[in-house]
C-alpha cells in the first residue's frame, strides 16, 4: 500500500497552547479550524484578512480561538509581548507576503514582512520556557531556481529572482541562525518548511490561479492565462498543513529532526498551470479561458518540483489526494458556498474526507 500523511493526533494537540501567526489568511485560517477542531487552545497573530470576502470571516475562524490579535509582525515590541503573554507551546508561523507579483509591486513591504518579520517571531521566543517547537513555513521558491529538469532537495542553494522567493530564501537563513545560535540550546526545536503551491476552498486572493478562475467564471467572463506551460507542484491545502501538523508532533518527541522539510506531490505530479485549468474548468458550465504571451509581466519561474524523499522517509508524509481529487474538491467548494452552503462546514468536511482516506488510495 501507498505511504500516505498519519492524521493529527488530537491527544497530542488537546489543550497544546499554540501560537499561529498569520491566522486570518488562506492558509492560516484552514490551519486555525484544524488545530481548535484538535482541540488545540489556539492565539492567533496576524493582519486584519485581506480580501473582501474571505474565509477568516466566512468560516467563523475567530469562533474557536483563545485569543485572535490583530498585530503586524514588522511591530518588534507587539510580537514580543503577545508572544510573553500566551507562553506558547508550539509556534506555527505562516504570517507573510506570499504574493510574487505584489513583491515586485511591494519589495521594501515584502523584505520587511517576511524577513524581518520572521527575525521578530524568533526573537520573542528566546527565553521563552515552555516553548519546544517552531515551524517556519515559507515556500518551494526558496531554491536557486535553475529551470533545470531535476526537482529541488533541501540542500540545494537558497535563491530567488523574485522579491518574495528572496526574502523567503533569506527567512530560511534566519530560522537556521536562530536555531543554531539561541533556540536548540534552550531547547526549542526550530525547522522550516517549504510547500508546494495551493489549492483549496476560501482562497480570494488576487493572482492566484484558481481563486483568478472562480472570479472570471463566476461572472460569465473569460479567464487569462498568463503562463500556461508554467509547471508547478500543486497540492490541496489541507496536504501541507497535515505535514505542518505532523512536523511539529515529531519536533516535540525527537527534537533533533529539526531542519529545513519539503512538503509536496511527487516530483512526477507535477503539473502544468493549462492542464489544472483544464480540470477546473470541467466544473464550470461557463468556463471560457485565454491564453496571453507568457513574455507578459514579471518573471516567474517556468518550472518547479520538490523532491519530497525526506519528508516521506522520516516523517512518513505524502499527499492522500491526487490532483485531479485536489481539484475536483476546491471546484465543488466554491461552488457550494456560492450556493450558499456554510464556508466552516464545507472546510470541516474536507478535512472530514481526508482523514478517511485509507492507504493506496486517493
């Protein structure tokens, strides 16, 4: 039978005091439902959500916190005092820019928020005493990206053309500094963790595939494709952030695992941005596409996979969904709660199906 991700265990999280930066994003909101519905005693840090809707507000994440504070995390003396007041156990740190093209838009914000911002949430754990494991996330564009045919490891060169693939680069040096320097040696384990792009329910971001796709198709009109040959590996949300969940299980009982993790599909799961248009846009009665100049805009990479032997061999983490289940579960949740289905409930039964996704299938 296939390896696939072992599912949280809520009697490791039950009543863990967890820190979450970066709570009221895509990413981070999925990740605070999860951890309350493991029963987790969860303090939220982040900005205010950043789009208009968003699944912060829809799927009532604010509901099942300890706490939720509204911080920017570039605020040294903020981060630090939340931080002393909720004496975390497990700090999960998602808060970010996460955007490539408003990096370029942005850099000066961008380097502030993921750089610096990163130095502000280590820092307040030193001397922290009930702290014992920290997770960075930051992204597969970290890597030196050489547009080769081989799938990055995780002692590849660190890069990034980009301002946000830099400054997450740099964060990844920051969290080894850190950890080097102050955490292991008072006894926090701190690692990094570099995902895939992803998919899901609730994203509205701006410049994001499929979040680009449900607005256009949502209002009858035609979706751009800026670079349909762009190859990225792509994944459902609920994939890294089980892996998220399972590093930091791990970290608590054998500290010495800490370092950098990819978290991804197989390197061969990789997949073309026109082939997952393609699957999208069969959920869609109204699903027109266009394809422009892949010479248009900034530069992006053209082609990006993780090699993920790691992950599977000492955390025993691979993806339960295969893309075209990915997909189809993303597409029916947009259009549920277009419907007007509850957006807390359709996230609780993704998570629901995962779970029950035995070995050797998906």
């Amino acid at each position: 039978m296939n390896m696939v991700t072992p599912n949280p265990s809520p009697d490791f999280w039950r009543n863990k005091r967890v820190l979450l930066t970066g709570h009221s994003g895509f990413k981070g909101s999925w990740l605070a439902l999860w951890l309350t519905r493991l029963g987790a005693e969860v303090t939220g840090l982040a900005l205010q959500p950043a789009t208009q809707p968003n699944l912060f507000t829809l799927a009532r994440v604010a509901d099942g916190l300890h706490a939720s504070h509204w911080c920017d995390i570039r605020d040294a003396q903020a981060v630090a005092a939340i931080a002393q007041h909720t004496r975390p156990q497990i700090v999960l740190h998602l808060a970010a820019q996460a955007l490539v093209r408003t990096g370029y838009a942005e850099p000066l914000a961008t380097w502030a928020t993921n750089v610096q911002g990163t130095v502000h949430v280590l820092d307040a754990l030193r001397g922290q005493p009930d702290a014992r494991v920290a997770v960075v996330v930051t992204t597969d564009k970290v890597y030196r990206n050489r547009e080769w045919a081989y799938p990055y490891r995780e002692d590849d060169p660190l890069g990034g053309h980009d301002p946000y693939s830099a400054s997450k680069a740099a964060a990844e040096l920051v969290t080894a500094s850190y950890r080097d320097a102050f955490l292991a040696a008072q006894g926090l384990a701190a690692a990094s963790a570099r995902a895939g792009n992803v998919i899901g329910g609730g994203d509205w971001a701006e410049d994001r595939l499929i979040p680009d796709a449900v607005r256009a198709w949502e209002a009858k009109r035609e979706l751009v494709i800026r670079h349909p040959h762009a190859t990225r590996p792509w994944q459902h949300v609920i994939e890294p952030l089980a892996a998220y969940l399972c590093l930091a299980e791990r970290l608590w009982a054998e500290p010495g695992l800490a370092g950098a993790w990819n978290f991804g599909p197989l390197p061969h799961e990789a997949a073309r941005v026109g082939d997952v248009v393609k699957m999208a846009s069969s959920t869609y009665p109204s699903s027109a596409i266009s394809y422009h100049s892949e010479s248009e805009g900034p530069h992006e990479a053209g082609w990006l996979a993780l090699e993920t032997a790691r992950a599977r061999q000492a955390l025993g983490v691979a993806p339960r969904w295969h893309l075209a289940t990915a997909v189809a579960h993303t597409m029916a949740w947009y259009r549920a709660q277009a419907g007007g289905a509850d957006a807390r409930e359709l996230c609780l039964a993704d998570m629901t199906a995962w779970e029950a996704v035995v070995e050797g299938s998906s």
